[in-house]
C-alpha cells in the first residue's frame, strides 16, 4: 500500500491511497478510488517516481535494483567471470527463462565440463545459480505452453521439486543442452519410461502414490509451473459419515468417470449443450487443473502467489478453500468446477489446510472468518486426514480400480473416439497440438492465447494409447467359504509351495553346479525333465535332444541310461506325458514321435505339418504343435492309438512359429514366429486375443507368468520383452549385451542362458544383470527348472549338461 502525493500547480497537495505493483518492466501505481487514472512509469523514468512516492526502504531499494535492470538487459551473453574455475571448458550458452510458479524470469545459461549456470538478468532469486553435474540425477524435457521448449534438472531422487526448470526460446537449443548433459551423466543415470514404472506398480514394488508422481513427472508435470502442476484425483466419494468405512465400495468416487461425469443430471445438461455447439466441441469449459485452482488449496501457504493471480487481492471469501465436504459438493454440482486434486493431499505437510500465518483471508456472508479449513466429521485433525486420505489411497478398492482414472487422465481415453464416450471433451486449447503460437503473426493475439493456454489449464502428456493394465493385488479368502478339511490342506500345500518358490527364486544367485557329463557329439538342443513311473527306473530322468538322438540320464544316478534315434533329420523338442510312461518328440521332418519308456520301442508316429515341427506343449489330452509353416495344430488323443489323434483347430499365422507356449491353467496359448510376432490365442474358442509385434527378428523363447498377466520373450534381436495379456502392451524391454536363446522367470526375475555361456539373473524391475553365473564354454542353448525352483539343469554348444542345486 502507498499514497502518491499530487502537485497539480503546485498549489496543493493530497494524498490518494492505492497499490503500488512493481513488475518486470515497469511500475504500477492502481488507485483506491476509481475516478483517479492508473499511473504505470517505466523503469527508464523511475527516479522521477521515487521522489513523488512515500515507500518504505524495502520497496526503494528493490526499485533501485530494477532501474538497473535496462543496462542487464543489453547485456546478450553470459558473465564467464562467474565460473567457479578458470580452467572450465564452456560448451554452450544462450538466452533462457527460469520457470517458477507464475514468473518466468529472463537471463541466460550457460553450460561447461562441470556445470550448469544460470544468470537471471535481474539478480533473483541468485546472482547466478550453480548446478555442478556430477550431482545432477535426472533431467527431462517438458512442455511449456504446450509448446517443446523446457528443460527440468534434478539433483535428488524426489520426483516432486526439482532444482531448476528452464524454458528456451528454441527447441533445438533444449535439446543441445538436455543431450549434452545426458551423455555426460551417462553412468549416473537410467531412463525410466512409464511402461518400466508401470511394470513396478503392477508387482507392488511402487505404491499408489508414487506411480501418480512418476506418471506426473514423465508427463511434464512440475510443482515450478502452476500451469501444470501434479495432479491426483479425488479417491474419496463420503465426507459426511462419523467414521469412514474403507471397506464400503461406497465409500469410494467412481474412478472411471471424470469429475465432470460423476453427477448424472449435470452431464445430461452438458451434453445438452454439447450437441448443440458447432465445432470444435467440448463438454467442460473449464479444467480439472489450472494455476487457479491450485492457489486455490494452497493459498495458506503460498499467499503471495494468489496476490498476484488475483491482481493483488484475495478471492471472496465464500469462494476460498473453507471447507473439504463443500469443495467435493461443489465439484459434484457445480456448473463449471471439475477440478481434481494436488498431491498435497497425499503428503505429510498439512500445513496447506491450517492458516498458522493468521492471514485476512476475509470474511463470509455467515459471519464466520476464513481460518483453518473444515474437515470432515471422520478426521480428528489434519494429521489424522491426511493418514486416511493417504489410507484410502493405496486401499484395496482404489489399487483395483486406479487404472481406469489413469486411462482418463494420462491414457487413451484422454483423446479422441476414446474420450468422447468416456465423456472426458475438454477445450481444444488445452491440449498439446490444440493450436501452434508460433504461426499467430499477430503478437497480440499470441500473448493472449498463450495466457489462455498458462491460465486455463493443461492436459497433461498421453503417456499410454491403449488401456492400462489393472494392478495386481493380492485377494484374501474368506475363512467361513470353504469349511472342509481337504480344501484347507490343499490351501496349505498351495501356499508353502509358494512360499518355496519364493525364497528359492530370491537365492537365485547360489545356484551351484552339482555335476558335468558330455553324453553328446553335437549341442544340446532342448531338455525336459520327468519322473517315470516304470518298474525300469525309479528314478528322476533327464531328456537331452542334439541332432536325431534322444538321450535318457539318469539325475540319481548320474549316469546315462538309454539312447534311441527317430529320423534321419534333427528333433526340435520333447516333452514326457504325465503318466511318465510316454515321451513325445517333434522333428524337423514334420513328424511327431511317441516314445514308450517301459517298451523301450517307438509307439507311435503322427504326422505333423507341411514343414518342420519347431515346438510341442501337452495339457491334459491335448497336443499342440508348432511348424514352420506358419501353423499351430491343436489334437486330441484317443483311447486307441496317438497315431489317430483328431485335429480340434489349426491356427494360421503370417510367418513360420518357432516357439509356442502354454499358461499354467492351460486356457491361454503364446505363439511366437520368425517375424518377430506375438500371438496370444484363447483356448477355448482359439480366437486371438493380442498379436503383437515385439521383435526385429526370429523369437527363439517365450513363456508365460506364474500369474498368467504376462509373456516374456527373448529372440535374435537380442531383446527381452514383456507383454501384458489383457491389453497387448509391451510394458517392459530391454537390450541385452548378447543374445538369449532361454530363459525360465517368475514373473520379476529371469534366469537366462546367455550367448556367451554363463546364466544371467535378470531383474525387470530395473533391467538390469543382478548376476552372472559361469556355465558352459559356448552358447547355452537348453535350460530347465523343478518346480519347487530349486533345481536347474542346463545344455549348452559346448555338448554339456550341468546340473545345478539351489545352495540354502
């Protein structure tokens, strides 16, 4: 507040009350009173001001600062007089702006062997900001104004405030710098991408919570720009009940309908109007997030930001952030609020929802002034808020369903066909490609379309264009569904096997080698393991194929036991039936085998495809076979003989399949073929349910998970990728250092025989070799795992067999 003393003829003297604002360029003076004009000076002409206004010290010493501002301004390169060391190597400077909340402040940045400058032309909030780059730990390209101009540095691994966010005049000159620091940070850094945080998310490794973070951050969100600023959505729908029962779906908002859509009566009228409306259309005039409404929850603790939104004044106050049952109201009812929430209401800081700076806020119509803000009757306190709203967000219901919020707001019905019937239209300004600025010749005209675009909300980057996976959370039983006795002991066995496989894939890296033997002239090809049942051998039996020969060894006895040949052509796989009485071999010549293990003979001889036969599976009386002539047959057994097994389905395919695969509960089949192509098939109808084309080259492998959410492949590209079974999305891939011929996994961790003949133990949560075992001297090229996961027998080009023992 100031006064400005009036010398009109110098006769008289007054005194008019009003605002003093000082701005980039200029200082404004708003009266009180509305007949006095605006008086706005710029800083060339400020010293006439000065003596003319009645100002503390504070504010003329700022004004000083600013009137020095002209002779900044034609500065046009960075003061290398700054350099913390005289023997930095400069690589490139140009003018930038530090993006902060509301300001973007002019000055130029300037980039060396050892760190990042940045000199603001006015001084503020530093003479020059220094960013060394040995501590920087992540850096992202961002939207500014929808446009591709900005660049966010982070020093720490918080995904929420980042140490400098700058906005360039130029895309190529970001993409210098952002390249530029991203080679030198080359051992510092690992790019995460939002199919790796998703993957994460899934197996429960990152919370609720922080997936919203990451999602956020590679969606070029920041809490430095107000414009595009976190977003999290409203979890709870009960603000009204005593207690808050977090077990009541009810209790929950309906996280596959926007804001917009959750009351039934105002969408009738939205789309209403938006039936009427010539295009471009849209539902909601106004966003679920925009600077406004982030003041709006944080106006308590960031004051001086909603002063400046709003022109120097508070909102009225029956328009502030009083109450959170009659916020969530409003966003129910309210004919233009759709707002979603920060996260903030997530956190730890509750000191968003307390006004413990005693600011005038106002007063309302009922008396009452503006304080702390009302929370609902289940809250104690706003500790005790944020625990449950915290509570709520990783709950069971909100983990099952927070996908579909996701597909909204980051996924694929955020545009187009999608978002249209998911009733999820906003402005088309406020989306990435809505408008170019850059072609507006007019500069008036573009500076109010970008400050429509600043001002009125941004939709955030589609991060997905398919649906997203639903979370994979555990499912409890109820303890009063199954009262018997042999159920509960199968439950039992169920559970400790689990729990065995567990601990035995977590001691992975102490698989130790038991013994060698070389019972092949040429490399093992494909192995299976199984028990037979015959009076001959009471014993666990290894099958190795090379060329034409199966091979029997004996595992107790460590010796080999038996060999027979089929063909004059190379066998491609085997399997032993569950009888153990049987072993089944598949050939290059077309045909497929039965072997009698208690005979000792040839049983049968089916006549497979057109072409070579690459891989068999079994499930209960079903055989299905793979060839190479881009077909997978489906049989069934009869009493008589397998030689007459009747066809149920041919499956065609545009490319020869190398490698087929089963789910554990037999209702789903993965094709994979020498084009690289991912078919999942459903075995029950044999329609297809994806096809996918993950690699550049012949897939050797795949199998699915233990869980049967998944398939992973590895083939001659020298990828492995990860494939989501309900939406076909390759949710994870990864570029190993040599080719995988095989591989057994869990779900999370890959056991793989690896080119070079060692196993490597993959994590896919990071992608990452957490170990490499010694094995065999060429390529590993056959692997096999017990069930419990405690026993792994390998083949490899060098003619060996390994068997491997978990060591405890």
């Amino acid at each position: 507040r100031s006064h400005i003393i009036d010398k009109g003829q110098f006769k008289r003297f007054s005194k008019v009350r009003g605002s003093f604002k000082v701005c980039s360029r200029s200082a404004i003076f708003d009266p009180d009173d509305f007949s006095e004009p605006i008086l706005k000076v710029c800083f060339n002409t400020i010293l006439c001001i000065i003596c003319i206004l009645t100002l503390n010290t504070r504010y003329i010493s700022f004004l000083t600062k600013q009137a020095n501002l002209q002779s900044r301004l034609a500065r046009s390169s960075f003061d290398k007089n700054c350099f913390q060391s005289v023997a930095e190597m400069p690589h490139m400077e140009c003018a930038v702006e530090m993006v902060m909340p509301l300001v973007c402040n002019p000055g130029h940045v300037c980039i060396t062997d050892e760190s990042l400058y940045f000199q603001p032309l006015n001084g503020y909030p530093e003479q020059v900001i220094q960013i060394q780059l040995h501590r920087v730990r992540r850096i992202y390209k961002r939207r500014h104004g929808l446009r591709p101009l900005g660049l966010e540095v982070f020093c720490t691994e918080n995904d929420f405030c980042s140490d400098i966010y700058l906005k360039f005049y130029n895309t190529a000159d970001r993409d210098e710098i952002y390249y530029y620091i991203a080679s030198f940070l080359e051992n510092h850094m690992m790019e995460h991408t939002a199919e790796s945080y998703m993957l994460q998310w899934q197996r429960g490794h990152l919370s609720n919570y922080q997936y919203l973070l990451h999602l956020n951050n590679l969606a070029d969100r920041s809490c430095n720009d107000l414009s595009q600023y976190p977003i999290f959505p409203w979890v709870i729908a009960d603000y009204t009940s005593a207690q808050l029962d977090m077990t009541n779906a009810a209790t929950f908002r309906d996280l596959s309908k926007p804001v917009g859509a959750l009351n039934k009566e105002r969408l009738d009228r939205l789309l209403a109007r938006y039936r009427g409306m010539p295009e471009p259309r849209f539902l909601y005039g106004s966003h679920y997030s925009s600077p406004g409404y982030v003041l709006f929850y944080l106006v308590r603790v960031a004051p001086e930001h909603m002063l400046c939104l709003q022109n120097g004044r508070y909102d009225h106050a029956d328009r502030m952030f009083n109450s959170i049952c009659d916020t969530w109201k409003n966003c129910l009812e309210g004919a233009t609020d759709f707002k979603e929430l920060i996260p903030e209401f997530y956190g730890d800081d509750c000191s968003f929802l307390e006004n413990k700076r005693s600011l005038g806020l106002g007063r309302r119509q009922n008396g009452s002034l503006v304080g702390d803000v009302v929370l609902p009757a289940w809250a104690s306190d706003t500790r005790d808020f944020l625990q449950k709203h915290k509570t709520a967000l990783e709950s069971q219901y909100v983990s099952e369903n927070l996908h579909e919020w996701i597909d909204l707001v980051f996924g694929f019905k955020q545009r187009g066909s999608e978002a249209v019937a998911a009733h999820n239209v906003f402005h088309p300004l406020t989306y990435e490609g809505g408008i170019d600025c850059d072609s507006i010749e007019d500069p008036d005209q573009r500076i109010a379309m970008l400050t429509q675009i600043l001002e009125f909300g941004q939709t955030p980057k589609q991060l997905f264009t398919i649906p997203h996976p639903q979370r994979i959370t555990p499912r409890f039983h109820n303890i009063t569904r199954s009262p018997s006795t042999s159920q509960s002991e199968d439950s039992s066995f169920e559970d400790l096997t689990e729990e065995s496989r567990k601990l035995a894939w977590a001691n992975m890296g102490n698989l130790k080698p038991l013994s060698s033997h070389k019972i092949h002239k040429d490399n093992v090809k494909f192995l299976h393991c199984g028990v037979v049942l015959s009076f001959l051998y009471h014993s666990a039996v290894s099958i190795f194929i090379p060329d034409s020969t199966l091979k029997m060894f004996s595992k107790e006895l460590k010796d080999f036991q038996r060999s027979m040949s089929f063909s004059n052509m190379a066998l491609s796989s085997c399997l032993m039936l569950e009888n153990g009485k049987t072993v089944v071999c598949s050939s290059w010549d077309n045909n497929v085998y039965f072997y009698s293990i208690p005979y000792g003979r040839r049983q049968d001889t089916l006549m497979g495809h057109d072409d070579a036969v690459s891989e068999m599976c079994w499930f209960d009386d079903r055989l299905y076979t793979a060839s190479w002539d881009s077909t997978v047959k489906v049989k069934t057994s009869t009493l008589i003989s397998h030689e007459f097994m009747s066809l149920l389905a041919e499956l065609e395919h545009d490319a020869g399949v190398n490698t087929i695969g089963l789910n554990p509960a037999g209702t789903l089949l993965a094709s994979g073929c020498k084009d690289g192509t991912v078919t999942i098939w459903d075995t029950s109808s044999y329609g297809t349910l994806q096809q996918v084309h993950c690699h550049t080259g012949t897939i050797h492998h795949m199998a699915f998970s233990p869980d049967s959410r998944h398939v992973l492949s590895v083939g001659a590209d020298s990828c492995m990728k990860v494939l989501d079974v309900q939406t076909g999305m390759v949710i994870s891939s990864v570029k190993a250092e040599e080719e995988q011929r095989c591989f057994c996994w869990d779900g999370n961790s890959v056991l793989c025989g690896g080119q070079s003949g060692d196993l490597l133990l993959w994590d896919l949560l990071s992608n990452t070799v957490t170990q490499r075992i010694p094995a065999h001297s060429g390529a590993v090229t056959a692997l096999w795992m017990s069930e419990l996961c405690s026993t792994v027998i390998t083949g490899g080009e060098d003619r060996q067999i390994i068997l491997w023992k978990l060591q405890s």
